[in-house]
C-alpha cells in the first residue's frame, strides 16, 4: 500500500480516494479531494491558497528544513525481504516520527514565543501612548481626602491637649 501525496495541498492520499489527472504529456496528478482539484483547475498558486502546505511552509509557519524529511523520500531501488530488516524499518520509521514530532513542537514554541513578545511589546506601547485613559481623575484624591482628615485629626487632638 502506498500513501501518495496531493499535488495540490501536499496532504496524504490513500488508495482508492481522490480523483488523478493526466496531462497530454502523461504527467500524473493526484489531487485528495475536489477542493484541491478545483483549485488546480483554476491555475492557483499553492503557495498562496493559505490552507496548503506549501503556503504554511513559505510563511514560515512549519518546520521546512529538517534531517528527518529525508526519510520520506521515495526509492524506487527493490530490496529483497528479509523479516528482521522489515522489523528494524518499523522501529526506525516510530523513532524517526518521535523525533520529527518533538523538533516540530519545539519550532512551534519558539515560533509562538516570538508572537508573545511582539504582542507585549505592543500592549506596552499602546499603555504608554493611553495612560491617561488608565489613570482616573480623582485616583489622588483620595489619598489628599485622607491627609486632610489626618491632619483635621491631629488638630482636634492638639486643642483637646492644649485645653
């Protein structure tokens, strides 16, 4: 069984769904849904239609270069089966998905680090640039309100003394 990849979204595609076109020069295009079809049909860019995986890639918001992508690359070249290589392969395959998981969760942090730090900085401007809207009219006045009464205080104090 093998998983193609939709021309159009890059998304899997497995046997028996999505619909193939062939080119008058007998090029193969395997689309996974008519979605994609159609977009193709319509002579869009790819890397412009925002929910394809080419436009998340050239955005910058996906991982693009990685070691691990090497080990989805197709190989024609037949090899011989032998029960203990098939079983290394699958171990591998888990172990080479474990890792590409983890680099792609540390890329998406550090990509939405640098988002929170752009958005503090410019919630501290936006409190600068308004911090007369912040600070209310009367927030001294209750502190003068209570010196006042403070100081009323110790006058009425100071008489009963001196009396």
């Amino acid at each position: 069984m093998r998983v193609e990849k939709c021309y159009f979204c890059a998304g899997p595609l497995y046997p028996g769904h999505g619909v193939t076109f062939v080119r008058n020069d007998c090029k193969a295009f395997r689309f996974c849904r008519s979605k994609c079809h159609k977009s193709f049909k319509k002579k869009r860019n790819p890397r412009k239609v925002r929910w394809t995986k080419a436009f998340r890639k050239t955005a910058g918001k996906e991982l693009t270069v990685d070691n691990s992508f090497e080990f989805e690359k197709r190989r024609n070249e037949p090899v011989r089966y032998q029960r203990e290589l098939w079983q290394q392969s699958v171990g591998i395959m888990k172990r080479v998905e474990e890792i590409k998981q983890k680099r792609q969760a540390k890329f998406i942090m550090n990509r939405l680090k640098k988002g929170k730090e752009l958005q503090k900085a410019q919630d501290i401007k936006e409190v600068k640039q308004n911090i007369h809207l912040l600070r209310a009219p009367h927030a001294g006045k209750a502190k003068q309100l209570e010196e006042k009464m403070v100081q009323k205080l110790e006058e009425v104090v100071a008489m009963e003394d001196s009396s």
